[in-house]
C-alpha cells in the first residue's frame, strides 16, 4: 500500500507538472534553478548557513500541520509517519546535497534529520466552536472573514509582535511583509457561480475592485506597524518602502492567479506556479519575473473571468 | 416569455443538447426532468448564458439578461469557517429590503453557526436564502430539492407558488419525478437532448409511466445479470 499511494502522489505531481503551459515551464524551470543557485550561493555564508537549515525545518514543519491527507494516510497505512519521512526528505533533499557539496559541516544533520522528526509529530484537531458573531470592523470580502475565523488569533498575534518589535532594526518590516505575503495566499477554493455574479460587474472592474479592497484592508492593517517603524527608525526608515510597494503586488498575484484559473465551485489548480511566483517576492534577485508573472496573471484573470463575466459589459 | 429557439451545446465533440426548443411562460412553474447527464445543468446554465450567451434564447423577444435571472447551481460552495449570516450579508448589501431573519426562522436555519457544522440541506437552504432574496424576474432552480427534509420541500414548493403567483417564471429541474409535480405547471421531459416531451398536470402519470418503461428497458437485463441468483 505504501508503494501504491507513493506511486500514485508521483503520478499525480507529474501530471500536474505535464498540464502546465509552455510558459509555466520555462518559469518553473527558472525559478528551480535561481533557488538551487540561491541555496549554492548562501549554504557557506554565515549567518546565512545557520539560517537556512532552520528555515527548512520550518518550512518541512508548516507543510506537515497544513497537510490535508494526514488523516487519510493514517487510515491507510500502518506507518504513516514513513512516507511522510521520506516526501519531507526529498524537499530538504536538493539542500543537503548542494551543502554537502558547497560545504559540508554538522548542520547538514539537520537536513538528514528534520524529516523524520517532523514526520512523527503527531497533529490533533483542535475542538471547534460552533458558532460565531459577526465581525465589528469591515472585512473586504468573505474568504478575508474565513481567514481571520481560521488565523485570526495569529494573525493579530504577529501584527502585535511586530508593533513590539518596532525597536529593533528590519524585524517588523519582516514580519509584516511575510504576514501579507502568506495570508493573501491562503485560498484554494473558487467561489460559486451565484457570489461571483452577485455584483453584475464586468471582469475587469470586479478584478481591480477585489484587489482594491484587499489592498486597503492590509494597508489599514498594518499602517500602525510601519509608521511606528519609520518613526523609531527614521535614518531607515526607507526599509517600509518594500512592504509599501510589494506587499500590494503580492496581493494582486495572489488575487489574479486565483481568478485566472477560476471555475465555479473548485479547488483551484496551479498553485505551484503561483508559489514558485510568490518566491519571486521572497527572493530579491527573482522579484521582477515575479513582477512580470503578477501582470501575466492579471491579464489571464480578466480573460477568464469575461468567460463569466461577459454579460455585464456596459 | 421565455423562448428557446434550436438551443444546440457540447462539450467538446460530446454533443448534450441539440436543436432544442421550448417556450415558458411568465407566472409559471416549469420542471425539467431528465435522467443523469441528460443535459438538464447544461440547459440552464445555457439559459444564464454560460459559457456564452446564445442569441437563440429570448426573453420577450429581446435577447435575454442575466441581470433578470436568478440562478440556484446545483452545488454551493461555502468558504470554511464563515456563519450563514456571513455569506447572507453580502446579500443583504444588495436586497437591504428582504427579511432574511424571518426566511432563516421559517427555515430553521441557525445563522450564527458555522456552515461547516450544517448538513448538506441546510447549506441547500442557505443557498436557496441567497437566491429567493434576488428580486429577479425569472428564477431558476438546479435540484432544488436535493438533501431537503419534508418540511423544507413543502416550504419551498409554498414560497415558489407564492413566487410564481407574482408573475415570475420559475424553472426547476430535478431527477426525481416526485419532487415536481405538485409543484409544476408543466413538465418538460429532457432526453436525447432536445424536450422529448411535454406533460400537463393531467399528465403526469404518463410520463411517470413513461420513465419506468424506459427505465426498465435500459437497466433489467443489467440488473438481471448482476443479481441473477
């Protein structure tokens, strides 16, 4: 059983990597080998080998508490906890080898290691409240309302951090950029049919309207964060530049490839090249393929939405 | 009035409805029945003019505006995490005027919870909310009745009456022949795709008995084989 569902995952990555477009393999293929290179690059460099392997080990640990065939494969195999070893290994697998090669130190441990630990944590489902109220502050739309039902406590949590932390250099700039960057990718899930044409907005209206509200909902967010920042750090205070200018651009990525693949009613494919587009704003020296990939998106959504959303021209 | 005039759609070379005609009238309850596949979605969401709006569909013979439709899909989709007063309020930013409160009262829906926590016919129900709220002349149903207890059926069938009393033109569809006919004023038999057949009240027997000779034609040798012993 064990070789059938690892076989069968195999299949399915393929695929999905197949169904991708010329162009989306050229993009791919880039992004691979900017990272590799990135990690050749940084693996001999401290603190930045220091950060890595940590940084790996979060990332392994983040993918293990979202996965969502963890109770299914504990239903099927008797061992789980293997194949959940052996997929966390091969993503920390390109890391320890170009380390081993690069500069092979006892860190390298942590990649052989953080796999098959990770692997064992066991994940429990918290009990769930029932019901709610609604909320008192406007949120821009409903997937931003179940966001902040599912990580609101998180969310406010970092945003509270980062406020105490505005003393210290960069760390609040950090925290706020990533909290945009991976709350306004939390969605999988395409809506109805009935809610996109709620509106009776043609497409592109629609699309810059979503991108709008969203825009001005994390400004408003964290607004405070930054201007505290650039108060109490007034000689840098241009680092608040990047979250003012990417954050915005991460959210229309994040909007436009969801909408560029919409479908009424099902979970949204692709996601791996918008993850791979999302690194771009990780990683500086891919921010402009990221910039380029965030207009091409844009433009595929308002193309795919006309297909729903031809009837309200004007 | 509505007017279909040779209405033809395919997926791919899968051709599911074909040359289809059909006339309804404002003020009426419509049923379209057709087994699985029959093209009964394909038609309606043809009707709301997705992918692409046919200029062969009519609405007192101007082509025909989704803004005067209200359209119930056959799946709702809920975001996780988010209560029926949630996904309500954005209908309520449209129809301010419409009493949701006493809708979720008549329909035993409690709002502050999360739709996660509801069955499949209370999250039909809450659709539904979303759709009825819609004051559209021209309202249209796909299996309305899926995952409805009794009660909820007899509500529905009370509030579409009421509806259609009001002159709007009610389309629903469903695979389950029951569900229909206290409800319509005619059912239109979807098959091979193109409207086989159109029965009136009076009617209705025979095309139930119609559905169970065809049914019994396509599947006994089948089921006789699998079941033999």
């Amino acid at each position: 059983m064990f070789n059938q569902l690892f076989r069968l995952k195999i299949k399915i990555l393929l695929r999905a990597l197949q169904e991708l477009t010329f162009f989306g393999k050229v993009v791919l293929l880039t992004m691979l080998a900017a990272l590799c290179y990135a990690i050749y690059a940084l693996c001999d460099q401290p603190p930045m080998r220091h950060y890595l392997p940590g940084a790996v080990a979060l990332l392994i640990l983040f993918l293990h508490l979202r996965r969502k065939d963890y109770h299914f494969c504990r239903k099927l195999l008797p061992h789980p906890c293997l194949l959940f070893a052996l997929e966390y290994f091969l993503v920390a697998a390109p890391f320890l080898l170009i380390t081993l090669v690069k500069a092979p130190t006892p860190l390298c441990a942590i990649y052989a290691l953080a796999p098959a630990v990770i692997a064992v944590l066991p994940r429990r489902n918290a009990p769930l409240r029932r019901s709610a109220r609604p909320f008192r502050f406007p949120m821009p739309d409903l997937e931003t309302v179940s966001l902040f039902r599912r990580a609101g406590l998180l969310i406010w949590g970092l945003l509270l951090l980062a406020l105490a932390l505005c003393f210290a250099p960069a760390v609040s700039v950090v925290i706020v950029y990533l909290l945009v960057l991976f709350a306004s990718a939390s969605f999988d899930q395409s809506e109805s049919l009935t809610l996109l044409c709620l509106e009776e907005l043609p497409a592109r209206q629609f699309l810059r309207r979503k991108i709008r509200r969203q825009v001005a909902f994390w400004t408003t967010l964290t607004l405070p964060v930054l201007v505290l920042y650039a108060v109490l750090h007034l000689d840098t205070a241009y680092h608040v530049l990047v979250p003012v200018v990417l954050c915005p651009l991460q959210i229309a990525a994040n909007v436009s490839a969801r909408y560029s693949v919409f479908h009424p009613n099902r979970t949204i494919t692709g996601r791996a090249s918008l993850a791979l587009c999302l690194l771009g704003y990780l990683i500086p020296i891919l921010a402009p393929v990221s910039i380029v990939l965030t207009v091409v998106y844009y433009f595929d959504a308002i193309r795919n939405l006309n297909t729903y959303l031809y009837a309200y021209h004007r | 009035m509505l007017t279909i005039d040779k209405l033809s759609a395919a997926y791919g070379t899968h051709v599911v409805l074909s040359d289809l005609d059909l006339t309804l009238e404002d003020g009426r309850i419509y049923g379209i029945v057709g087994f699985n596949g029959a093209g009964k979605t394909t038609l309606l969401n043809a009707i709301y003019g997705v992918p692409a709006q046919q200029d062969c569909i009519r609405y007192d013979g101007e082509p025909l505006s989704r803004a005067a439709i209200a359209y119930l899909e056959t799946d709702s989709f809920f975001y996780p995490r988010i209560t029926g007063r949630d996904y309500l309020s954005l209908f309520r930013c449209k129809y301010a005027s419409f009493d949701f409160e006493t809708l979720g009262s008549v329909f035993n829906l409690p709002l502050d919870d999360f739709v996660d926590s509801y069955s499949t016919g209370m999250k039909k129900k809450l659709a539904l909310m979303g759709i009825l709220s819609q004051e559209k002349r021209i309202l249209m149903l796909d299996e309305p009745f899926n995952g409805l207890d009794l009660e909820s059926v007899s509500v529905l069938q009370l509030i579409l009456r009421r509806l259609a009393g009001a002159g709007k033109l009610v389309i629903v569809t469903s695979h389950i022949l029951e569900s229909l006919s206290p409800l319509c004023d005619a059912i239109h038999l979807l098959q091979d795709g193109r409207i086989f057949q159109s029965y009136l009240p009076v009617e209705y027997g025979l095309l139930a008995e119609k559905l169970r000779t065809d049914i019994s034609a396509r599947y006994d040798g089948a089921i006789t084989k699998v079941f033999a012993e």
